[in-house]
C-alpha cells in the first residue's frame, strides 16, 4: 500500500470510530434501552437479572485490556 490509501484508512478509521463511540447507540423497538453500571452500583444490574427469572439470561464482561 503507498502512503496515500494507509493515510485515508487511518482517517477512515477515526472517522468511524468517532461515530460509534460518540455517535449515540439504539435498540430496536421493543427492546429496552442500553444501560451503563459503574463497578460502585451494581443495584441496577442484579434488579434486572433478577426481575427476568423466567427467561434465558447472559451476562457478559468485556475489557479493552
């Protein structure tokens, strides 16, 4: 690759990550909306997991490190 097209994939790059991090997120109808929890409240995650009893639950812990 010349510098040319490694320049525009890097900006291309940028560019999309800046959207998906800024750009906002959104679920579809009839799902309920995104949550974040902070490691000192987890109040709002255990009520969740708990209130689905009778459904099928994951949880997932993702790191960047």
């Amino acid at each position: 690759m010349n510098r040319k097209r490694i320049l525009l994939l890097v900006v291309l790059l940028a560019v999309g990550a800046a959207y998906y991090f800024y750009g906002g997120h959104a679920t579809p109808q009839g799902q309920p909306p995104l949550m974040s929890f902070s490691s000192g409240d987890l109040a709002p995650l255990k009520s969740a997991f708990n209130d689905s009893a009778s459904s099928i639950r994951v949880v997932a812990m993702l790191s960047p490190t």
